[in-house]
C-alpha cells in the first residue's frame, strides 16, 4: 500500500486527452487511486458529458477537472520540477495524429504521453520518432479489457523508451487488473518501438478467433440442438466454472449475453432477451472505428505465419457486416439455414464435445498469436518474452483464459526461444487429446450446414500444422511446371526437411 502510494504521489496529476468510453472510465480510475485529473476531449459535449457523470460519482479521491481549451488543459498539468503524464484515449490513425498536431506546441521536454488507443505500432513508431525531436516520450500502450477493465484495472502492454516506461511502470502497476492467483499487476514492460502496441493488436487478432469460435458454439447449441438462450447459458456458465474453459473471460459473458433480459431491476415492461434485439452485423472493420483485427491478419500474410482461425473469425465478421449485399447474394445462391440435429443419442456427450472443440481452437488461437508476435520480435529485434504476454493476459482483459494461461506460460517462461508453442509437449498433448471431438463436432456441424468458419479452420490447421506429406507437392509440382519455381526432394539430405529454401531442381515439364 505504501509503495501505492507512492506512485501516485509521484505523478500527482494525469491529464486524459478523450472523454469517450475509455478515457472517462480511466479518469475516474485515476481519481480513485489519489491522481487528480484533468481531462479534455475536442468535443465540448463529451467533456461536459463526463464532468456531469463526475458530479454523481462516489469513492473519487483525486480532483476530477474538464477543460475545453488545450492550452488551459497542458498548462494545468505544470508540476514543479517532475516530468508531465498524459494518457490519449482517442480513436486511432487520422484523430490521433490531428490531436497530437494540436496539443503539440503545448508539450514540453520531459513529457511522456502514453497512447492507450489501439493504434497501429507502425504509426506508433511514427510519432515517437516525431516527439523525440521535442523531447517527448511517446508509449505505444495496449489497453485491453474494454470499459469495464478501464474503469477497475485493465491489462496492458506497453512498449517505447525504456527509461520513460521504467518510471511510469509503478503508476500503472498500481492501476492495472491483478492476477487472482498470485495478485501480480497485468501490465509489462514489452520492449522498444511499437513492441507494446503489436502485442496488444494481437491480442485482439486472438480475440476475434475466441469470439468466432464461440459464436459458433452458440449457434450449434440453439440452430442444431434446439436449447434455448437459458440453457445455453447455463452450459457456459457450467464451462467458465470447472474444466479447460473455466476462468475465460468470454465464456463468463457468454453466459451472460445468453441470459440477461430487457426487464430492468424486475420491470415487466419490456421482457424478452437483450440478444433477440442484436442483429447479425459487425461493422468496426466496415467504418474502421477498429483496425487491430485486420493489421493482424495483414502482418501474419506478410510475415507468413498462419494464422487460419484468426483470419477465418476476421472474415466471418467482415462478410457479417454488409447484411445488405448479404441478403441480395442470399436470394441468388439458396444457401441452405442450419438444420437441428434429429438423431441426437447422447447429449450430454455431444455437448462434451463442442466444450473440447471450443477449448481447442482457444488453444490453437493462441498458439498462432503467439507464433506472429514471436515472428515479429524476431524481425523487428523486440525481445519480447512470450510468457509476460500470457502473464499480463490473466487478468482484465478480454481473452482471459487461466486453463491456458497455467498450460502456455511455465513452458515460456523456461524456454525463452520457444517460437512454436504446438512443439511444446504439453501443448502438443492437448491438442491431440481434443482433435477428435473437434473433428466429430465440425462434422456434425457442416453435415447440418452449421456455420463453421473458425472451428473447421482450427481443424485443419491442427492437421496441416502436423502433416507429415501434404497434396501441396502437387502444388509446388505445378509451380515448377508453369513458373519453373523449382522444387527440393524427398528424402535428400539438405532438402528434406532442410531449409525454408527454393529446392534446387527444376523438371522442363513442357519446353517452351
Ligand atoms: N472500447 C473498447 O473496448 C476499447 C477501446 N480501445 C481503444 O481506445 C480508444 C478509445 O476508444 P473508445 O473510448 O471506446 O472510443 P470512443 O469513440 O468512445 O472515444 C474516442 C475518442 O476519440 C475522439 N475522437 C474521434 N475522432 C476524433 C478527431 N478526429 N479529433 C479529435 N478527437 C476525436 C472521440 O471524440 P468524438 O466523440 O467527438 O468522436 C472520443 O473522445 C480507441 O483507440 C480504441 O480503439 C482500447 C481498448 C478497448
Ligand atoms: O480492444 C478491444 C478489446 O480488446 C476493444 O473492445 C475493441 O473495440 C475490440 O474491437 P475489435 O474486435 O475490432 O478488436
């Protein structure tokens, strides 16, 4: 408590650049922890928004000040001696630029900003090269855990100068979500550049296979087996308390979503369930309010890791989004809806099944996160430690996952060149122990025209990922044939398995 203190006396003040849904919830956060706060946003409104909210809040300890006018807001933050703290919390790419371009006449030397956006780690290396020109340390840091995490302690991977994020590290320890087991601070130093910002944008990569695969299991349970939303829920509620899926933060809301009914504090007026009100669109890619999905699926083409379950969940959403054109093509391709299951013997073993099939392709979502950030610290010269990424994800953010956590992060934390967690034994044992109740629920899935995309990807992954000869020869066969790519051969040594290398031969399959 007294090393809690301490940082927040040191800082004294943090002054929060956007009073959306984040920065709002952070600057009671602060508040909470003894920092007084001064917040600005380029929206009046939003700003007067949040000081009203302020004026009903209990519990606050530090001083909670609006301001409308940049200049006021920079200068409010003037401390004798110590450096100044900022914290943006504003949309990524274009607004975050135009922000800094505004405020930044009014930074001085010796201020660090911490960019708690989900901004692309490219044009967080960008503006750290720019702010160091002025003397300004810019954090690329990955909040996660949405409003609710900001508001009591998210996760978050912080990556830039090692002496700025070194000093900030105590303030945000203070703040951060705390492991229930060992009670650690889910926050870590990641490393240099856009390191911090790379890592918590696959954290969301990893996100969007989780909620696919989810999804999906909700819809096997409610389209094939004919449960409805409050058995669904207890079954979630079932996994999230006891087996491989217990502690996982999107199967506890799962639960949640299944359950929760518009009646609000026991008023009949409305009754029904919230979910029969939400339509099947997502649109954050559509009006790229959110880019961290599709970057992940870019950097793992570029840096050619696989990542199937994550982009087959990326382009589920994508396709789910123009319900418009959806409909239109619907009416021309007679796609058939997904049928019950009407030769169900043993239900409790089917849902057995589809709880392994979900735990499964979690697993393999990880295992692929973890291959692209290993991948790309390898590339950019990042260092980053695997297992602090799997450490700081215990706890208040969004793909909170324990059984996993417990599974990934010892063999991590011993083996700090592992780049491939499928080679780990453990790892390995897992996926195979759950192969076949994944394979069987994907085959009943598809056989009713279930909607797969993320659970039957993670199904071949698994067994292309671990194929010992793939039909791909006939592919680099043909290669060879029109674009003379040349091939390697079985079974000569320095070819097979040899390098990630062109083969030396070619065959003139048709001369020219
Ligand atoms: N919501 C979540 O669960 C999480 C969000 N994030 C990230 O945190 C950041 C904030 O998200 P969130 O609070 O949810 O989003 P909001 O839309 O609630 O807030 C975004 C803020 O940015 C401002 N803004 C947008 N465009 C401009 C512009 N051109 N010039 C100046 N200000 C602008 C908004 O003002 P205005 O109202 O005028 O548009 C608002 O103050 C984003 O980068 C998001 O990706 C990170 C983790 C979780
Ligand atoms: O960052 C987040 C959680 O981690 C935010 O909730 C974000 O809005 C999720 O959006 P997306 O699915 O597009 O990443």
């Amino acid at each position: 408590m007294g090393a809690q203190s301490d940082a927040a006396m040191k800082w004294k003040r943090i002054g929060i650049v956007g009073a959306g849904n984040m920065g709002s919830m952070m600057g009671f956060a602060f508040s909470e922890l003894g920092l007084d706060v001064s917040i600005w946003d380029a929206k009046s409104a939003n700003v007067n928004n949040f000081m009203k909210q302020v004026e009903q809040a209990k519990g606050l300890n530090g001083r909670i000040s609006g301001y409308h006018d940049i200049s006021d807001f920079a200068d409010s933050l003037r401390q004798r001696g110590g450096r100044r703290l900022f914290l943006f919390s504003i949309t990524h790419g274009t607004p975050a630029d135009e922000v800094l371009k505004l405020i930044k006449k009014h930074l001085m030397k010796g201020d660090i900003i911490l960019d708690g956006g989900n901004e692309h780690y490219r044009n967080t290396e960008r503006r750290q090269r720019a702010c160091q020109g002025i003397g300004v340390d810019w954090i690329g840091m990955g909040v996660s855990g949405g409003y609710q995490s900001a508001r009591h302690g998210p996760s978050m991977s912080a990556g830039g100068n090692n002496i700025a994020l070194e000093e900030v590290m105590p303030l945000l320890e203070l703040y951060a979500a705390k492991d229930p087991k060992s009670g650690v601070p889910c926050v870590s130093n990641i490393g240099p550049g856009g390191s911090g910002h790379f890592v918590k944008m696959v954290h969301n990569g990893i996100e969007v296979g989780m909620l696919s695969v989810i999804c999906e299991a909700w819809g096997f349970m409610h389209s094939g087996m004919g449960l409805d939303y409050e058995e669904i829920g207890e079954i979630f509620e079932a996994w999230n308390t006891d087996g491989e899926l217990h502690t996982n933060y999107l199967v506890k809301i799962a639960s949640d979503v299944c359950r929760t009914r518009k009646a609000v504090n026991g008023s009949e007026a409305e009754d029904g369930y919230v979910l029969d009100d939400v339509l099947d669109k997502v649109v954050q890619d559509d009006d790229s309010t959110e880019g961290t999905p599709s970057w992940s699926i870019m950097e793992s083409a570029m840096r050619h890791v696989s990542c199937p379950t994550l982009a087959a969940g990326f382009y589920f959403r994508v396709a789910s989004g123009n319900r418009e054109e959806r409909l239109q093509v619907a009416e021309k391709l007679s796609m058939p809806d997904p049928k019950s299951f009407t030769d169900i013997k043993d239900k409790s073993q089917m849902i057995e099944s589809l709880h392994r099939a979900v735990y499964c392709a979690f697993l393999a979502s990880f295992c692929q996160g973890l291959e692209l950030i290993a991948r790309a610290s390898i590339d950019e010269g990042w260092d980053i430690s695997l297992s602090e990424c799997i450490r700081i994800w215990r706890a208040g953010c969004i793909i909170q996952s324990e059984f996993i956590a417990d599974l990934l992060e010892p063999f991590l934390q011993e083996n700090k060149s592992f780049t491939n967690a499928k080679l780990n034994s453990c790892v390995g044992k897992e996926l195979q122990r759950n192969f076949t109740a994944l394979k069987d629920t994907v085959l009943r899935g598809l056989a009713a025209d279930h909607y797969f995309p993320a659970l039957s990807a993670t199904l071949e992954y698994i067994k292309y990922t671990g194929g010992t000869m793939l039909p791909t020869k006939f592919m680099e066969a043909q290669m060879d044939y029109f674009g003379a790519h040349a091939y390697n051969k079985p079974g000569v040594q320095g070819e097979d398995p040899g390098l990630v290398a062109k083969g030396p031969h070619h065959f003139e399959w048709n001369p020219a």
